[in-house]
C-alpha cells in the first residue's frame, strides 16, 4: 500500500479525531497517499503534487515551495507490515485519510480483514472526497464515511468534483456524514445547493471554517456558527490545530 512518509517512516500516528461527528475521539490515522484531485488550499499537498506536474497550488507565490519527489514521500507498506505498527498502539479507532482513501480500496480492504480477524472490536472511518464509489465489500466492512467534496474554491473541474452517483450513494448511506469546508458565504450558497439537490439530511452535515491557524479560523468561527444555526446544520472546528499547530503526525 502506497502510504505518505513522514520522518522516513510510514505516517501512522496516534492522536485525537479533530474534525467531524467523532471529534475529540482518540484515533490511530493512517495516511494514504495519492489524490485523484488537486485541492489550491490542500494541506497534504504532499500526497498529489509530484513534480512535473501542472497542479497550482496557493504555496507556489511562497519562497522555497516546491513540488515533491515520489520516491522521498511515498513508502510502500504490505498490509501485514501496516497491522504490526497498528498493534503496537492501544486504540481500535482507526481513520483512514490521505490524498484520497478510495484509490486503494482494496488494500485498505485486505488490511480491514487482517484488524477485524485479530481484533473483532476495530472500528473504521475512512475520509474521502466523495468522488468515488467503495466496492460492497468496502462498505459492509466501513463503520463510517467522513465525505468532504469539494467546491468551486478547491480549484478542480466541476466534472471531477461533483459525481452526481457517488453523490447520490453517500446522501443514501446512514453511516456516511458530510463535512464542508467554509471560506466565504459564497461556498455556503454552493453547499445549500448541493443538500437540495441530493437531499443531503441537515443533521449529517457539518460546516468547517477554513484555516490553518488558530487566528484564521476564529476570524470565520463567529459568523459559520450563526449560519449553522440558521440552516440547522452542525459546526465542526479543527481542534487539533487549536492544540498542536498546523503540524504533521499529530
């Protein structure tokens, strides 16, 4: 399984859910790597921006940003090697996160297996973007669906970010919950859209404040929590950057 590196090891770390329906939550997160979009404000750039490729991203105005090396941040893990990292850590909550999960289904199905067969009381939440579909077998094995789409401020082509199918499957799917991210009022008339169009239950979607810093989220906090209690949606910080910074493996 293709995995991003960090500190020349796979990035398997233990920490708190800091985002969601589970924030809070003490989580083991494994990060894939790979995207099948390419987010301008992405904060895991490292998993899809290699070099040689045309992605924009909004770092690239910023001195010594460059893109990055396949071979110095993607580590290649057999399912086997990833349950033996997980065993040493004393937590069944496990998020899978990226670059984009789904890519690698059926590794991540394999691995959900091995855990479940030596573990019966492990339980699975994948992020994804929502563009794609999980096989049956993903979803008889997944507890919950953290989707996040992507709107017209991430920059990617609207026929790459909205696939009215995979759409339509999660607004059907009990265990799936949505999560925005929240720049301007403009992406809040973009996500009301959406929830009419694919008859999205107010109560399974959660609005997030943009930002990766303390100081920018609360500058947006104020005015998405009214929203929310407007439109009768729930709010979501980021409280792991209130707690560790805008920081890798924590």
């Amino acid at each position: 399984m293709k995995l991003a590196k960090f500190n020349k090891k796979a990035e398997i770390f233990y920490t708190i859910q800091g985002e969601g329906k589970n924030i809070g939550r003490p989580s083991i997160f494994i990060r894939t790597s790979l995207c099948n979009l390419h987010c301008s404000w992405c904060d895991t750039d490292y998993t899809w921006n290699w070099i040689g490729t045309p992605f924009k991203h909004e770092k690239d105005a910023e001195p010594g940003y460059k893109k990055y090396s396949k071979s110095e941040y993607i580590v290649q893990l057999s399912v086997d090697e990833i349950a033996e990292e997980l065993s040493k850590i004393n937590c069944k909550n496990i998020v899978l996160t990226g670059g984009e999960p789904l890519l690698q289904q059926s590794e991540l199905l394999e691995l959900m297996h091995l855990l479940r067969k030596n573990g019966p009381t492990y339980r699975f939440e994948t992020e994804t973007n929502g563009t794609i579909l999980p096989s049956e077998q993903f979803d008889n094995l997944i507890d919950q669906y953290n989707v996040s789409p992507k709107l017209k401020n991430s920059n990617n082509p609207l026929k790459m970010r909205e696939k009215p199918e995979v759409y339509k499957f999660f607004s059907g799917n009990a265990k799936a919950v949505f999560k925005f991210v929240v720049s301007s009022s403009n992406d809040l008339d973009e996500i009301l859209d959406l929830i009419a169009r694919y008859a999205i239950s107010p109560e399974r979607v959660y609005l997030m404040p943009e930002g990766t810093s303390t100081e920018k989220l609360q500058a947006k906090q104020q005015w998405l929590i009214n929203e929310c209690k407007n439109h009768h949606l729930n709010y979501t910080d980021r409280l792991h950057i209130h707690i560790y910074g805008n920081k890798r493996g924590v």
